[in-house]
C-alpha cells in the first residue's frame, strides 16, 4: 500500500510582518517585487522572504535603514530641543499703554472680530462696543485678549518643532510665556490672565 505524500504547508508573511522584521517598502519592492498573491490581502511567500533575508543586499540595506532612522531621531531631538529653547527664551515684550488707551484698543480689537464674524458666519449681526457701554469684567477679557493678540505673531515659533508631541509641548510653554508677560507687564491684569490660563489647560 502507497504511503500518501506528505502535503508541505504553504505559509505567506503580510506587509505589516514584513516592515516588523525590518524591510521597507523599498526594499520589498527592490528585493521581492509583485507580490505572490494580492486577495484579499498583500502576502508573500515565507520561503522566499526567508531567502532573499539570507542575501548580502538585504542585510546591508537594514544596516542602513537602522542608521539612517537613529540619525533621523538624533536630529528630530536636537530640533526639538532648539526649537522649545527659543521659545523659553523668546523676549515677548508688550507696549506699556495707559489704562485709557489700552481699553480703547481693546474695545477696537474686539469690535473688529465681531465684524469678521459677521463676514465668516451667515446670520450673525455685528454689535459695536464701546468702553463706555462695557462691564468692568468684560473689558478685563478683552484687554487681556488684545494683548495676547500682539504676542501671537510669536506662534510662528511653534512651526520649528517636530510634528508629534513636542507641538503641545511648545503651545502649553508659549501659552503659559504669554500669560506670564501680560500679567508682569499689566499688574492688575494677573488675575484674568490666571483665569484664561487654567481654563485653557481644562481644553
């Protein structure tokens, strides 16, 4: 009686366990070509990925890679350090406004981006203010908005880091900087800017 043949298993790696053992779609492509089957997924065949990982070329090319990525992250870190260092350091000075003045700006600069609602949002009515018709409370929010307004051409700052979790990290430091040179330039603003602060760390 004819013992039956053994039926060898046929095994496939996907795309995702091939960038885990270190290719790159590069590679794969240089390397492996078409794939050895495409339905429903991308596969290729264990043996002949085990293959070309045996060649020269394949270890060379992830030796590389390796390196290549390392570097990129040694520069990534040392931008990302520069970048939160400028903004540690940035001077954010502020003009030195009369009470009188600075509530007048404020009014104006509020005024203005209601407008700019009216403009960018259908059915809204622009409603003018002026310091003389504004709650003490209220022209305190505005005051503090204006000048944050002067300070944010420094958010420029924020494009300099990496993409990733340090773009938070510069927002909080430059929010909390800007907060910081409001209150020390405009005492009896300090409370308002502590106010604004906590709710923007509550977002």
């Amino acid at each position: 009686m004819a013992v039956p043949h053994e039926r060898k298993t046929v095994t496939y790696l996907s795309l995702d366990t091939l960038l885990a053992r270190g290719w790159s779609p590069g590679l794969i492509r240089e390397l492996l070509g078409e794939p050895d089957r495409s339905q429903p997924v991308v596969l290729y065949l264990t043996p002949r990925v085990e293959e070309a990982e045996r060649d020269g070329a394949f270890q060379r090319a992830r030796e590389l890679s390796v390196r290549r990525s390392a570097a990129l992250r040694r520069a990534a870190t040392r931008r990302r350090q520069s970048a939160l260092e400028a903004i540690r350091t940035v001077p954010l000075e502020l003009p030195r406004l009369s009470p009188d003045e600075l509530a007048r700006r404020a009014v104006e600069h509020r005024n203005l981006l209601d407008a700019q609602r009216a403009c960018n949002h259908w059915g809204h009515t622009p409603a003018p203010a002026s310091v003389e018709s504004t709650l003490p409370a209220v022209l305190v929010r505005w005051k503090v908005d204006y000048l944050r307004h002067l300070l944010a051409r420094h958010r420029v700052l924020l494009e300099a880091l990496p993409p990733g979790a340090s773009r938070p990290e510069g927002t909080r430091l430059l929010r909390e900087r800007t907060y910081a040179a409001i209150a020390a330039a405009y005492p009896e603003l300090a409370l308002e800017c502590r106010r604004q602060l906590a709710m923007a760390r509550r977002v």
